[in-house]
C-alpha cells in the first residue's frame, strides 16, 4: 500500500509565560518528534494517557495548529508548501470528528443546513441537489428515512445520532482521510458499538483511511490495522494491531494493556496488573533520558541518561526502550496471554 500522509519529526510547542518585549518563560513540548505514517485504506491507532499529544497531534495534522517543527506530507507533497488551491484540495480531502459530537455541530442550524455547507463550499453537487444528496448521505451512516432528520435540530437527537449526523458531515466532501478523535468517548457504552461498526463499513465501502484517537485500547482491537503509542509528545512503540497486543515491547505499552477492562469477572481478579507509580512528567521539564523512565517498572540507571532509540523486533513493530529485548521476561496481565492464545 502507498502513503497516504506521511508525517516525519513534528514538533509543536507552546511558548507559556511570553509578554510583550519579554521572551517565554517555557516551552510546552505537546509533539516532540513525532513520526508515522498511513497508507491508503488503512485504519492507524494512536494511543496514550491523556496529555501525551494525540489530540494536538491530530490538530496539526489538519492544519488547524501550526506545527514548529517537521514535515507533513500528503501524498507525496509538502503540505506546509501548497498554493492556496491546493491547501483547499486538502482541507476536502482531510477531514474530522471530534470527540463530542454536540458541541461540533451548530445548535442553530438543521441537519440539511449543516449537510449543505460543506457542499457549497467545496462545490460537491449543484445548490439544487442539496437536499437529496444530504438525504443520501444520511442514509449512508444509518439514519433512514432521512425525511424524518434533515429539518430537525441537533438538540433533537441522541448522543449516538448526532455522531452519525457529524460522521455524514464528514464524508460530504468524499474525503481520503477522517481523522477520529475520541469519536466514541462521549457515547454511551452500549452505542459505541454501533458507531464502530458503521467506521468500518464505511471504511471497507468506501476505502477510507483512518487516524484514530483514543486511549480504549478495546476498540483498538476491534477497528485499528496499526498502533501507534504516544508517551510525554513522543512514540515510544508502534506496530500492527495484532502484535502489539500479543507481545508489547515498551512497558508503558504492557500497563495500558494491563489497564483495560475485562468483561470477564473471574479473569479480571487473577490478571496481574503493571501499576505505574508517580505522575505524568510536565512537558514544560520532561525527564532526562527516557521520557518514562521516573515510572518505569522495569527502569535502570542507563534509562535516565540516554534516550533509547527504536529498534525494530518485527515486521514494523519497533520500540524505544533500552530493554525492549527482554519483554519476554516482563510481568504480563492474564488476558493478554488469552490473546496470544487467540
């Protein structure tokens, strides 16, 4: 598969404390270096405790934060040098869902009004064809007979309708890209489901690519083809969904494995746990070394000196921890072993 987007030593950092005629008095390092990549009609995972910089991330990758540093390339092409034509191709190419699909839609505007405008601005369909290609779209994402949405209001939908309203608002433009941002978070537990299966569909329907956020490393599994895990706005490991999950080579990997939620009661008691101890580390001040070394269960004196550089143990799988040879000596949590039994 070819790249997609492509995204290589990005940095975004926010000055703190800066007046003016006086220079800041730090420096928030949210992205420190970041590198991936997604191929067409692929589905990329990133995850990470909140705070870790997925979501700002994310933000750049659209455009909607400048990044101070990198390069983000979008089929080959530098996206920070497009004209101001091609920046528009690839805003209708780039397109999102955010986290909480109430405050991303416009209380004031009915679903065939919001539908409409990214149809009017990117001159999809004619002014007369609005309506029946809203009524299309809404089909698409499972709200039939469309008749009974286009002329109501956000406030008049559930949680789980609204995010299908936004995910059709989303494919109005026929993108290539959806980034999802939490797009299931704000749901309740038995719609998240629902709204996972219709990603899907859409995504083997239409050859779409994902860049998903999120910290539920269950849908994960069920939605994601790649794994990208974040730690203090750097990766610490990536590789295919199936051998991350079988064999993490980070310990920060191996605890939000060990976090996830069993539905299972009788296993949930005899896992084992990786607990971590202490808090996040300030991006303003990260830790010397290995970003997560001061709550590291496995850290030693080498890890708050020198920064690990990845190393690759698989097909694209690759890890940036000094120890990352001897994950097979790590504790492991009781379900991931039943995965591995899988």
């Amino acid at each position: 598969m070819s790249a997609l987007l492509e995204v290589r030593d990005l940095q975004v950092h926010f000055p703190i404390g800066a007046r003016l005629l006086r220079p800041p008095a730090g420096v928030v390092r949210a992205v420190d270096g970041v590198s991936l990549s997604i191929a067409e009609g692929e589905v990329l995972a990133v995850v990470g405790e909140s705070g870790c910089g997925k979501t700002t991330l994310a933000r750049a990758v659209l455009g909607l934060t400048k990044p101070t540093g990198g390069v983000i390339r979008f089929r080959g092409g530098d996206v920070a040098l497009q004209s101001t034509a091609e920046r528009n191709a690839y805003y209708r190419q780039v397109q999102m869902v955010f986290q909480d699909p109430f405050d991303s839609l416009n209380p004031r505007k009915t679903v065939l009004q919001t539908l409409a405008q990214p149809l009017r601005i990117h001159s999809i369909v004619p002014a007369g064809e609005f309506r029946a290609e809203a009524t299309r779209l809404l089909e698409l994402v499972g709200l039939s007979p469309a008749a009974l949405y286009l002329d109501r209001y956000p406030h008049q939908f559930s949680g789980g309708q609204r995010q299908r309203i936004c995910i059709a608002r989303a494919l109005a433009v026929r993108p290539s890209l959806i980034v999802a941002d939490e797009p299931v978070s704000a749901l309740d537990i038995s719609i998240r489901a629902q709204i996972l299966t219709l990603l899907r569909r859409l995504q083997q329907e239409l050859g779409l690519s994902y860049l998903f956020i999120t910290h539920d490393l269950g849908v994960v599994r069920s939605l994601c083809d790649r794994v990208v895990v974040m730690y203090l706005g750097r990766v610490v490991e990536e590789g295919r969904t199936e051998d991350i999950f079988a064999g993490p080579r980070h310990p920060y990997t191996n605890a939000l494995l060990a976090a996830c939620p069993l539905p299972d009661p009788v296993r949930a008691r005899a896992r084992k746990r990786a607990t971590l101890t202490g808090d996040v580390p300030s991006p303003v001040n990260p830790p010397s070394g290995c970003r997560f070394h001061p709550r590291c269960p496995v850290a030693r004196e080498i890890c708050g000196r020198d920064e690990p550089a990845a190393r690759e143990f698989g097909p694209g799988h690759r890890s940036a921890c000094h120890f990352a040879a001897e994950a097979d000596t790590w504790e492991r949590p009781a379900w991931q072993l039943a995965v591995t039994a899988e």
